[in-house]
C-alpha cells in the first residue's frame, strides 16, 4: 500500500467518563437533563460550539476538552459556547 495514509479514528468519549460526567456531556443533545442544566438550549450541539473540532458534516470530531478523544457532533456539555 504504497502512498497510502491511514488516520486512526479517535475513541469517543463516554458518558460516564469523569470528566464528561463533570461538565454535563451527553452524546444526544435532546437528552439534556435541563433542570440540571438550565443554560441548554435546544438547537445547541457540539457540532456548533467553538470547542468543536470537525467538520459541520461530520458525525463526530475532537473537542478541546477532551484531547485524543471525540465527541457526537450531535451532542452537548455545559461547556457549550456557540460558535460566532
């Protein structure tokens, strides 16, 4: 396979990594547990947030929080700053 190039794909994060579970991380953003979270807004994602990595087609991309590591495009933490 000369020329080739393989780019190993990140891990997603998990819900119940610590430091997922610390800033409010879930993969679906629909399932935000908005009293616990009252600053979520539907229509908030990970794919629109300025910590947000990939690309806006993508499924999934990294996140500046969580190094080496990808979260669902689709999804959320408290940690959300919508990209201007």
């Amino acid at each position: 396979m000369l020329g080739a190039t393989v780019h190993a794909q990140p891990a997603m994060v998990a819900e119940t990594d610590a430091q997922a579970q610390g800033v409010g991380y879930k993969a679906d953003a629909t399932k935000v547990d908005k009293a616990k979270f009252p600053k979520y807004a539907a229509g908030q994602a990970c794919a629109n947030c300025v910590l947000y990595q990939g690309k806006a087609a993508d499924a999934s991309g990294g996140c500046a929080l969580f190094p080496g590591k990808a979260v669902a495009a689709k999804g959320w933490c408290s940690a959300y700053n919508k990209k201007a």
